[in-house]
C-alpha cells in the first residue's frame, strides 16, 4: 500500500461515532466567517512531502481548522504558527495557507495528527486516541525517510512514543519525558535512529500567554535541521 493509498483511505474512516457526528455537524452549521465556504467535514488526511525527513505530529485537525480545508493544520491559528515556522524555516513555499488548492509546497516536512478527526474542545477521548493510532503506525511505516519526528504537545509525545513502541521500535527506559526542547532518540526495528523533539503546541492558551513564541518554536526547527544536517 502507498502512502496516498493510505491518505484515501483515512478520509473515509468512520470508526469513532463522536467525532464523526461532531466532524459532520460543524461542518454544516459553519462558522458565521465561513458561511460562503464549503466545508470539508470528513478526515483530514496528513500533508507534505511523502518523503518527508521531518514529522511535524500535532494533535488533531481544528473543527474550523482543517475541517473545514481538509488539510492538516491549516485554516486556524495554530495551524497558522506551524506553517509560517515551516516557512521560516525554508521547508514551505509560502508562510500561510489559508485555503485548499493555494499552490502550497512542502518541502522535506508533514505535518501530521495522531486523531485525523476534529474533536469537540479538541479533546479527543482515550477511546478516540487509540482508534486512531493504526493510522499513524501504518502513516510511520510508510515514511521511512524519517529522521526526526517534532512532537506538539505532551499528548503527541505519549502518542508517538506508544505508536512507534507497538511497532517495535525501541524507546529509551525511563521512558523519556515531554518538555519544549526535550530530545528522545527512538530506534526503529530496522536500527535505523529517529529523534523525537518536544515543542509546547501552538495552542491559543500557549502563544497569547508568551509561554511559546515564535522564536522557541524557531527554535525547534532550528534544531531539527542541526540534527538532519549532523
Ligand atoms: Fe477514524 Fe481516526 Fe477519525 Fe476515529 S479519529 S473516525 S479512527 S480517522
């Protein structure tokens, strides 16, 4: 199976019953900004490169977010902060994308989500997490030209770090802990290494209050590079 055999496929998932009637009723109530715009209302598949060196794993696709452009983390302001760092940091073609089909170019980097559906509060359930967790593994296994994996937020951290165990790769004892700035190195089945770094998610609650800025999550990125570079 491809990896855009397996993009098809995710957007036609309907195995969480929440966030499937939650996904499809934001979708046809619309936000009053939006009322002019289709919404997409499904699965959001990941985006970029299909032979990405960089994973950019976040949390879940915004109900008026990637929801309503059937991208991942475009269309909100998180997903504003992600793709103008990605710019910044010479993997995107254009610093913002604000609808499906702008000409947007990703470089060497995807972004992806460990719930491809928009979740009520952006909170998805244990439940919903781990019905979703298949589709990173398999999204993993696909993209061997990983090297490093950025984790946006703790949830991300936990999620990565249970997916790529359950596909055997080895993960260090203690197990490491999340943290902006926090490096892990993870070792595929194969032996190949892939460093997982931590950033605070460019939530609303984290950018308003200064607890990241642009130049942390800059930083980040940086740093991912310095290691592709190594
Ligand atoms: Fe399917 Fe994942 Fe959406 Fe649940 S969250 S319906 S598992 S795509």
């Amino acid at each position: 199976r491809t990896l855009a055999e397996l993009d098809a496929r995710v957007t036609k998932c309907r195995a969480c019953p929440r966030l499937v009637d939650w996904r499809e009723s934001v979708a046809k109530g619309k936000r009053a900004s939006f009322a002019g715009e289709p919404y997409w209302g499904r699965p959001v598949a990941s985006l970029g490169d299909p032979e990405a060196w960089l994973g950019i794993i976040g949390l879940a696709p915004a109900a008026h977010g990637g929801n309503r452009t059937g991208r991942m983390f475009t269309g909100d302001r998180s997903g504003d902060w992600i793709h103008a760092a990605l710019y910044r940091a010479g993997m995107n073609s254009q610093p913002d994308s604000k609808v499906a089909g702008d000409g947007l170019v990703m470089t060497g980097a995807r972004t992806i989500a460990p719930v491809h559906c928009a979740p009520p509060d952006n909170k998805p359930t244990p439940d919903e997490r781990h019905a979703c967790a298949g589709w990173l593994r398999r999204e993993l296994q696909l993209i061997p030209t990983l090297e490093i994996l950025i984790a946006l937020g703790g949830i991300a951290w936990q999620a990565t770090l249970s997916g790529v165990r359950a596909m055997g790769w080895d993960v260090p004892r203690p197990q490491p802990r999340f943290g902006h700035g926090a490096e892990a190195v993870l070792t595929r089945a194969d032996g190949v290494p892939v460093r997982l770094v931590g950033s605070y998610h460019p939530s609303q609650q984290n950018t308003f209050t200064g607890r990241l800025t642009t130049e942390m999550l800059d930083a980040v990125f940086a740093r991912a590079k310095e290691i592709h570079q190594v």
